[in-house]
C-alpha cells in the first residue's frame, strides 16, 4: 500500500498554494484586511448593532475571495464538471481540507463562514439529485453565482437531534401548502433569499417517513425571523424563525413528498470527512505553533521547550493526529469505492474524533503560550471557538459514538467480521 500523498494531489496543492500566494494574501494584507483576522477579528466581523450578523464589509471581502477562487477555477473543485467543477474525489478533498486549514487563520479559508477557496457546495448536488428538471433550470445557475441562497431550517426550540420529533407541520390546502411552526439555529438567513424547510406532513412523530422539505422565500408572509442567537463564536448567522400560515405551491416541494429526511442526509458523509479533515488539520496547526513557540521562548534560561512538562502533552497530541490522518485518508478512500452506508461508523469515528482533538490542541497551545496563547493576539482561542461548534452541529459526537456503537455491538445492523 502507498501512503503518500498521490503526485497529482500534491500538485494540486502546490498550485493552490502559488494562487494563495499570489492572490489571496496580497487581497489579505490592503486596506487593512488584515483586522479581521488579528486580535480586532470577532469585532471586525460583527455587527453588534444589527443583532450580532456578520458585517457588510467582511461578507464583501469574503465575496472577493470567492470570486478570484471561481475565476482562477479552485471555488468549484469539488463539483462535478457539468457544473464547472473538477470531479475531486473525497480523499483528494480530505488532503486539501487538512492542507487549508493547517495554514492557520487566513482569508483563503475561514471556516467560520464556511468559506473557503475550494468550497463545499451542498446545495447544488441536492439539487442536482433531488429537483425537478423545472427547479433545476431555475436553480441552478443562482446557486453558482451567488444570486439564490439557501438557509437550511431543522432543528426546532424542542427538537434537535430527535429530527423525526420536528413540529413544524404543512397541510395541502387545494394547490398550496401551509405551513406552521418553529425552527432555531437556522444558519445563514441573514443574507438567504429561500430556507429549505422541513416539515411533518404525515405520519407520526418519531417517524421518518413523513416529512418533506419545502424551498419557502425568507420574504412570504408570515415567514419571521424573529432574532439572531448569540453564540460562543461571533458574528452568527442562527437564526429563531417563525412561520404562521406561510403559504407555497407545490413547486416549492423539495424532493419526495414525505421522504424529506433524504435530503439531510444525502450528503453527511461527504461533509463530515471533509470536516474531519478542516478540524485535524485545525489541530496540526495549532500543535506545529505551540512547539514553534516552545522552542524560542526562554524560561530559568533554557528554552520552555525542554520542560517534559510542556514536552509530553504536545507529543500526544502529535502522536494523535497522526493516527487520525491516517484513519481519514483510509476513509475517504474508501468512501470513493464504496457505498457510503458500508463506511458510515467510520466516517463517525473521524469525525467526533478530529473536532474533540482540534479543541484539545488549541487548548494545550493557550497553555503552552501562557499568558499570550490566552490573548486575542494568537490564534487558539478564535480556533477554539470555532471548532467547539462541530461537537455539537451536524451531528453531536454523542450521535457520532452511538452510530459506532451501534456498528460495535451490533444494535439495528449487522457487525461485520
């Protein structure tokens, strides 16, 4: 077996690192770009005054970036080339996942808005997957320039994880849907122009067959977004909707009537690997600065760096991420030849495992760094901030180890020998 990075990923990596270089970083460092990403970064980037969103000028910076990423033919990498895209295979997309994020803090990949130079284009295979050959035509060419944006509303104020549980309802009502309820962190409706909307129509709770998804303008009556929740990584974007006789065609209809769940999970695996990687790679960076730092700070005249105090911890670390890059390379592989359901325990193993060990190294650099590790003016605790979210969004790492447990003891599937 060959673990190397294969030659044309590496390639694929050099050049994305000469675009960085000579694009990105210059675009980073006028006008003083450079305040959203040095201690100024959470208030750069936040609109306090206008419930906590994201600034104008910083989603125009972010904009930009895209825009060269797509002209210089990385922003669509991923997707399949009848939609401007390269075909990339989930393992090529883990290598450059970990490479990005292990640059550190950075305009070429910020995942706080989930932007990045290579991005993740969810929206566009759901619709290529799941829509009408009428919503695609509509749809399609306003996701990949920008002019139609989804929201993904699921989670309710009573119903997280439990999704099968949701209480948003919508009844047919001659050629419409009405519909009722509630959702929370509802990410992205500060700037969305639809939310997909997921809501009970048949069945009973705790059913998966039942629900549909339904593609609702963020501008119908009785559609509110009622407030933006503040978290513990600013700016948001999670909103508190209410919907009150919101009405919609039955072109709105997002997939098979009641079969609406196999959008949610259409594309876990693909986003979860992918994430796994952004978070180890998160952790490596985090890990190389707090030894780099170790090595040329002088304590009692000697370099902290010979302490096995500081030593030990950083090697564990180390030691892990180096196991988990392993188990994640594999994974993608063999998510690229496989049926997704035959991997899913592991594709779960990557992933709670990746974003606990991105907080646990961002937490061992502030305590390496002391004092400045803990200052806004290093990078771990806007990276701890940040990857805390992953252990409980898409998917909490308690569903990720019951969905290992379940593969382990054998519980609603078969263990494989």
């Amino acid at each position: 077996m060959d673990f190397d990075i294969p030659q044309d990923v590496q390639e694929t990596l050099d050049a994305i690192d000469a675009f960085i270089e000579r694009e990105i970083v210059p675009l980073e460092a006028q006008d003083d770009n450079v305040r959203f990403f040095d201690h100024r970064r959470e208030y750069a980037r936040t609109d306090f005054e206008a419930g906590g969103v994201p600034r104008a000028e910083w989603e125009h910076l972010l904009a930009e970036m895209r825009r060269r990423a797509d002209a210089a033919g990385w922003l669509r990498w991923a997707l399949p080339a009848e939609f401007g895209g390269h075909d990339a295979s989930n393992l090529e997309m883990a290598i450059i996942r970990e490479h990005l994020a292990a640059k550190g803090l950075g305009l070429h990949n910020d995942l706080q808005n989930e932007s990045s130079i290579v991005g993740n284009f969810p929206t566009v295979l759901m619709m290529r997957d799941f829509g009408t050959e009428e919503q695609q035509a509509e749809w399609m060419p306003g996701f990949l320039d920008g002019t139609r944006r989804l929201a993904f509303g699921l989670t309710e104020p009573n119903h997280g994880s439990d999704a099968t549980y949701l209480e948003t309802t919508a009844v047919p009502d001659g050629d419409e849907w009405v519909i009722n309820g509630q959702k929370r962190f509802n990410s992205g409706l500060h700037h969305a122009t639809h939310d997909i909307v997921f809501a009970r129509t048949s069945g009973e709770p705790g059913s998966p067959v039942g629900i549909t998804a339904f593609l609702v303008p963020t501008d119908a009556p009785g559609f509110s977004v009622d407030f933006f929740w503040w978290t513990f990584n600013m700016p948001t974007d999670h909103a508190e909707v209410s919907m009150r006789d919101v009405r919609v065609d039955a072109a709105a209809v997002f997939g098979r009537v009641d079969h609406g769940l196999e959008l949610a999970q259409h594309f876990v695996h693909e986003n979860r690997i992918r994430q796994a990687a952004s978070s180890l790679g998160a952790a490596q960076f985090c890990i190389n600065e707090a030894v780099a730092y170790a090595n040329q700070r002088v304590t009692w005249g000697k370099p902290l760096s010979r302490n096995q105090a500081i030593q030990f911890p950083l090697v564990e670390l180390h030691t892990e991420a180096a196991m988990l890059r392993q188990l994640i390379r594999s994974t993608a592989w063999s998510l690229d030849r496989r049926h997704h359901m035959e991997v899913t325990h592991l594709v779960a193993m990557c992933n709670y495992r990746s974003n606990r060990l991105a907080c646990e190294a961002a937490d061992r650099a502030m305590q390496t760094c002391g004092g400045m590790g803990y200052s806004r003016h290093m990078p771990f605790e806007h990276i701890y901030r940040h990857h805390r979210r992953y252990r409980i969004t898409e998917g909490s790492e308690e569903i990720q180890m019951r969905k290992v447990g379940q593969h382990l003891f054998g519980i609603g599937t078969r263990v494989t020998q």
